[in-house]
C-alpha cells in the first residue's frame, strides 16, 4: 500500500512547494487536478515529482456531464503527458456525472460510459489505473454493479472515498465493513478522511466519528493494496503544525492497518 496527500490541502504555496511539502510529511505519492493554471506550473510540478520520486494519481473535478465529454479529452492528453515525463503516474479516477430531472440529481450513464471508455483505452496500456469514486449518484453495490454492466466490465476500478461512505445518507443502513467488502469493483484507491457522519468536512482522522478499524478490516479482507490518498484540510492549511497534524493521521492509519 502506498500512502498519498491531496495536493489541495496544503495552503495556498506554488504547487512544486506544496509537492516537496508531502514528500517531507512522509507520503509516497501526490494527488493531483489533471489541469494546471499554466505551462509554467505543469512543468514545475513534473519537476517536483521527479526530485522528490513521488508516485502520482490524478482526480478529476466535479463537473456538469454536459461539459465532462468535451474536457476528457485535455485531462487524458495532460495525465499521459505528465506520466512520459515522469513515469510515477499510478491512478487517474473521475467523480460521478449527472443530469438533473426534475430537480433530482440522476447518474448519467451514456456519459459515464463514454468517459470510462475513453480513460481505460488511453491510460490502460501505460499501466495506470483508471478508477470511478462514490458520491450522491453512485453509491450502493447496485449502483455500482449496474454501471459496470451499462460499461462491460473493461478494466476500470473504484476509488473508494472513506469521508463519502461515512456520510450516512449515502451509506444507507450497511455497516462500514459490508458496504466496503460488498462492493463488485477493484479499489484501486482511497480518499481517506473523517466527518460527523452528516456532513462532508474532509477532516483529520479521528475529528469525527468513522469507524476507522471497521473500513480497514474491510479493506484488509478485500487484500486492498492500492493508494491511500489522505483527503483533507482546505487553502488556508500551512505550515508546521499543519503538517505534523497530516503526519499524525497518516500515522494512525497505519496503525491501524498494521493491528487488525
């Protein structure tokens, strides 16, 4: 298992800075947007990775599926760009995305389909993983298990985001450990953090109220050996105690792991 920090969670630093910020926290990887705010930026980053020999996932932005299908294309061409570069690129994984009928929120399938596709032809063969993260669209087994019906299998996995399984108007009434083993695709990766079980607030571990030792269990019997990518914090998050905070999560976690 490799352990990995969103890059968004540590203040408002030049992206290299905050990249050589999570190699110094003790994590083996980054997670990255697959969109910079310039060419300058991408190639400092690829910079970053290459000095620090971090690993690297990528996790698309939630957007409108009107627009997914016309972007895909720029976020692929960037990842694979990025991995011929590098050559650290283990994961790129996309949010669910939906129509709205009659003011509900409902999974778009075709686009799903489409983007899926277009992710496991390109990515696949350089050996990079292409996942799909649960959220307000794509939740239950079901929900999981009819997509990878709609799509035919083709190699693509799941990003299994903790904070969002905790949520319980997401989970339903399945404990932590069903809801994790039960679900019908690889986990690739985890976005790891806790919350109050009402609301998605992407906080240290233990500032809430998942049930820490249930998910790894889960997970432990599911053989998962992917990437942890620790999810938390917002722009205003800098400096020591920042990062000593991030370290201690890190660190229970693999505690965690290493006594169930």
């Amino acid at each position: 298992m490799i352990t990995s920090f969103i890059e968004w969670g540590i203040g408002n630093l030049p992206l290299p800075e905050k990249i050589k910020v999570v190699k110094e926290a003790g994590f083996e990887a980054v997670s990255l947007h697959p969109f910079f705010s310039d060419r300058e930026e991408e190639e400092g980053a690829v910079k970053a990775v290459i000095e620090t020999g971090l690993n690297v996932t990528f996790h698309t932005a939630n957007e409108a599926s009107e627009v997914i299908t016309e972007k895909i294309g720029g976020y692929i061409k960037t990842v694979k760009a990025f991995h011929e570069n590098t050559g650290k690129v283990l994961c790129f994984s996309i949010d669910q995305y939906h129509s709205v009928e009659g003011g509900q929120k409902k999974l778009n399938t075709g686009v799903m389909k489409r983007v899926i596709l277009d992710l496991v032809g390109e990515i696949a063969p350089l050996g990079i993983k292409a996942a799909v993260e649960n959220g307000t669209c794509l939740t239950t087994r079901e929900d999981f298990k009819a997509l990878a019906d709609h799509v035919g299998g083709n190699g693509f996995g799941m990003l299994l985001d903790l904070g969002h399984m905790n949520l319980k108007w997401l989970r339903g009434e399945m404990s932590v450990e069903d809801f994790i083993y039960s679900m019908p695709l690889e986990i690739f990766e985890l976005h790891v953090h806790d919350n109050d079980g009402e609301n998605d607030q992407h906080q240290l571990l233990g500032k809430g109220n998942l049930d820490l030792t249930a998910a790894v269990a889960a997970l432990r019997r599911r053989k998962f050996d992917g990437v942890a990518t620790f999810e938390m914090g917002c722009t205003q998050n800098a400096g020591s105690e920042w990062v000593e905070s991030i370290k201690q999560s890190r660190q229970q976690f693999l505690d965690c792991w290493g006594c169930v």
